[in-house]
C-alpha cells in the first residue's frame, strides 16, 4: 500500500529548482574565489547519512504527559512508512535505528523486505532495560547491568543479546547500549563495584556480538539516576570501551552533557582514542531535551561536524562514526522535524567542509587568534542552502521536502490510514 504513497510524491519534488540553479551558480562562484569546488561540497553532502530513530517518528511526550498527533504510527511497520516519507523527501536517512522491545516483531524477515520495499536499512539497534515489560520477572528498578542481585543483571544481558539476534535477521551491524543505572543518593550505591557489574555483564554482551558487529556505548550525566549514573560520561565510556575490546565503541548524545560542556572537544579525544563510535543528534538548552538537531545551539552543531571533518581530512584510523538523530517530539510534526534535523546535520557538514583550513592552519601557527576564528566562523555564517537542496536533487529528492511533504497531504491521509487510538507508548514517557 505504501509505496503507492511516496509515488504520489514524485508531483512536487522538484518544485523551486529554477531558483536553485541560480542561487547554486552565484554560492559556487563565492566559493571558488577561496579555492572551493563547490560540486566537490555537494557531493560530500549528498553521500552524508543519518539513521532515524523508530521511535522518533511518533509523538514523545514528557514525564507530565504525551500529546499524540493524528495519523501517528501504530505499530514498526507504519513507522518505517514514515521513515520510508522521511528518506524519499531527503535522501539522507536511508537507515533506522530500531528499539526493543518498542519495535518487537515475530516476523523481523517481513519487516526486513518492508524495509527494502521502502529504500530502508537498519543500523544500530537499541536495547532497553530502563523500563520493565508486563510479565518481566526481574525488576530493573534499581538498576539493569548493573543491578546487584545476578539474576536480574543476567536477564539484561539476555535482552540485549536477544537484540542482536533480532538485528542479524534485520541486517543491522551494531547493538547501542544505554542504560539509565545510578544512585539518587550519596552511599546508595558502591560506585567502584557498580562499574565493575557494569563491565562482566557487558563483557557476555560483547562475547555474543558477531565479528562484523560494533558495540555503542552510550553515556549520560544523569536521568533517571539523579546522584550517580554507572556510565555517567565520556570517561568512564572510553574505559569501558578499552577494557571491552576492539568492537567496543564510545556512542556521544548530544543532549547527555552538563550544561556548556565541550562536547566538540570530547569528540577530539574519541577521534583520537579511535572509539568514536558514532552519534545520537539532538539539540538542547536545559537538560537531555531531545529538541531538533542543530535549533537550539548550531554553532555548537557546527563545531562538531568540524572536528569530523579535521578527522576526516586527517585520515584519522579507525574513523566510521555512524550518525543517528535521537529526538522527541512533542509541538511539531515528527516527519518534518525528522526531515529538518537531518538537513541540519547536512549543513553543519557542508559548512564545516568549505572552511578555508590552510589559512586557518597558517592563523593557528602563527598565533593569530582573531583571524583563525574568524576563518573557522566563515564556514558557519555561509549560507551552504543551495549545495543542500543540489545535494538532494541529484538524489531525486525534493528540492524543499517540507513545502513537498505539506502540499503531498501524507499526514492527513495518515490520519484516515490510521485511526487515531492511544498509540503504543514508544514514547519516551
Ligand atoms: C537515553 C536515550 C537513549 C535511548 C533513549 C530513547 O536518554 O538517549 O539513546 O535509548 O534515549
Ligand atoms: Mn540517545
């Protein structure tokens, strides 16, 4: 039924290619006075991937309640329809992220041939033991990996390989683990021997992982644990990493820091550390917010992808980061957020691209600090639109994917598609 829906939008993608033909000539002449080939650009953006999260694609919710939209997805097959929507319209997400057991399914071949039907592919997969499920006989109340009572770590251990299993049927080549285990209280929980729990459960995960696999390693400051959290930064992820083995990698959510911490410079290190696994994009003000990539703070969102690229021109080994957006939301139509966030990343890596790095090099040696600024801050403050919208028309996407979304009435028919009824929790409650 589907994919008879995104043929329907073959109507508008091109909408606004006029205007861009022109807007792309004068940007590539700006470019070429610095030395830039701006089809290079073009094409290093039109080859940028991004996962989705499956669960990205209905109404998140806070902790004081969800606001379902209409037409939201009951179940993983019409979540990967609207992925299939998101994918169509950018060209850049041609892989979700899966959750378990939110996506469960008794059939992971027939969601594998909806996937391939839909232009999809899975990258990593999720585990989840910061939520109990109906009947589960160990309480991860106070804790999963790490929980002190044996039988309740080795029924997280047998969840996260039941992941695995799920995602070799699925194609997937890697297992993200982040689990909210802490303490709320000085004293509650011995934080040396927590860490230790941590690593001989993690170490039957990775034992299970095939050999082409990666093991994302996800840290967080805090929430649910509001003390401490057992995988509470980049430090202790980087250890755990090291003492896991090679397939073992350091996963950085954007939304997972203090306030003002440096995160483009804890991507330095894993750059330099060769475990930088990958990321989960988001964008925050207060705390893990999950708003849209790059709405909040994109000079921040920049100056990550600037390190990507000082990676990447550096030929940096070990260097295979796998992008992934990890949103909520819970004002604006999911798709389109989806659709955004991921354009978003797009120029944050196009900007990043065309920064003029042999005078930068030349202002960092010679101590020019105002000018090496200023060259890095040049990328950011050019308009890279027309190479994002050219990237996305050599790849028969739209050339404006909301205005095509919008004018497509895709959500609407959703809501016919699908009557509206508390759609599965999935959200983030
Ligand atoms: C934890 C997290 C993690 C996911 C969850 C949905 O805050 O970022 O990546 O499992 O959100
Ligand atoms: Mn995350």
């Amino acid at each position: 039924m589907k994919s008879r829906f995104l043929e329907s939008f073959f109507a508008f993608l091109l909408c606004g290619s006029s205007a861009l033909a022109a807007d792309y000539a004068q940007l590539g002449q700006q470019l070429a006075r610095n030395g830039i080939q701006i089809d290079e650009i073009t094409k290093a953006v039109a080859n940028f991937k991004v996962a989705v999260p499956s669960w990205g694609v209905g109404t998140g919710g806070t902790r004081f309640g969800r606001f379902p939209g209409i037409g939201e997805p009951r179940n993983v097959f019409e979540k990967l329809e609207d992925c299939g929507v998101i994918h169509k319209l950018t060209g850049a997400t041609p892989t979700v992220s899966l959750h378990i057991p939110w996506d469960k399914t008794d059939d992971y071949k027939a969601l594998r041939e909806h996937g391939a039907a839909l232009g999809l592919g899975f990258d990593a997969m999720n585990s989840n033991t910061f939520q109990d499920q109906i009947g589960q006989q160990h309480s991860y109340k106070y804790g999963s990996l790490t929980n002190t009572d044996a039988a309740t770590r080795a029924q997280a251990v047998a969840h996260n390989i039941e992941c695995i299993e799920a995602g070799k049927k699925l194609g997937s080549k890697a297992l993200t683990v982040w689990i909210g285990d802490g303490a709320n209280f000085p004293g509650q929980s011995h934080l040396g021997r927590a860490f230790d729990r941590y690593l001989e459960s993690q170490k039957q995960i990775y034992a299970a992982l095939p050999d082409d696999w990666r093991m994302f390693i996800e840290h967080k400051m805090y929430e649910p644990a509001f003390y401490a959290t057992v995988i509470q930064d980049w430090g202790s992820s980087l250890l755990a990493a090291k003492e896991l083995g090679p397939k073992a990698f350091c996963l950085v959510d954007l939304g997972h820091h203090a306030p003002n911490v440096n995160i483009e410079m804890i991507v330095a290190r894993l750059v330099h550390a060769q475990r930088l696994g990958g990321f989960h994009f988001n964008d925050s003000k207060y705390g893990d917010d999950d708003l849209d990539a790059g709405s909040i703070e994109p000079f921040r969102l920049f100056l990550v992808f600037n390190e990507l690229v000082e990676a990447e021109l550096a030929k940096a080994p070990n260097f295979r980061p796998a992008h992934m957006l990890d949103q909520s939301h819970n004002v604006t139509d999911p798709i389109e957020s989806l659709m955004t966030s991921a354009i978003e990343l797009q120029r944050a890596y196009a900007q990043a691209l065309i920064v003029d790095r042999k005078a930068l090099h030349d202002y960092r040696i010679g101590n020019d600090a105002l000018m090496a600024a200023q060259t890095l801050k040049r990328g950011f403050t050019t308009d890279v639109s027309p190479i994002l919208a050219q990237a996305r028309a050599l790849k028969g996407a739209a050339i404006d994917p909301v205005g095509t979304y919008r004018k497509s009435g895709y959500r609407a028919k959703c809501g016919q598609m699908r009557p509206s009824k508390q759609s599965l929790g999935g959200g983030i409650v």
